[in-house]
C-alpha cells in the first residue's frame, strides 16, 4: 500500500528534475534588447515586471529580422500598474531595435 502512495510522488519529483532546453544565445540577446528598450521607456523603469514563467518564442521575419513579444506590467505616473503586451523587432543579430509596438493587454 505504501508503495502506491509513494509512486505519483516519485513521478512529480522526477519531472521537477529534468533541466531546461538552453536557450539561444540569439534569442536572449533579442530578448534583453526588447527588454532594455521597455524599461528605458517606463516611468518608472523599477516597476516594471514580466509575466510568464516560460521565455517567450523568438520568431524570424522574412529579411532575417527577429520578433518577439513580451507581457509585462509597470506602473504609470499615478502610481497604479497596469498589463502590457510589447512586440520589438529586433535586427538579425538581436542587437538593435527595429520597432516597438506596446499596447494594453484587456
């Protein structure tokens, strides 16, 4: 009997331990900049936030460009936060802002 209880709990601990895919170092670096550019942009660069456990996906255009979005939060001149959806377009070698669109996440 004791053996069944313990078997779903030896399958959860086993799952917790397989490591994360390593990301991209093209796709991080698109990512920072996308970030960086958020929080140069806030009011209150120390109140932003990102949500989602999980790195968004790092897709490619067509001319090589690369496009992410992020969903984040930050709070605005009268102190009250807000959810936000950035998407950059980020240049090919994930260094440089091509643009930015922000709006409301409701």
């Amino acid at each position: 009997m004791k053996t069944l209880t313990l078997l779903p709990m030896m399958f959860a601990l086993a799952a917790c331990g397989k490591p994360a895919a390593p990301e991209n170092p093209l796709d991080a670096a698109a990512r920072r900049t996308c970030m960086n550019t958020i929080e140069s942009r806030a009011i209150n660069s120390k109140s932003v936030s990102y949500i989602g456990d999980a790195p968004s996906p790092v897709t490619r255009g067509a001319n090589g460009q690369l496009e992410v979005s992020l969903k984040f939060s930050a709070k605005n001149e009268m102190n009250i936060a807000s959810t936000m959806i950035a998407r950059c377009v980020v240049s090919a070698d994930g260094k440089t802002l091509v643009d930015i669109a922000v709006k409301d996440s409701r």
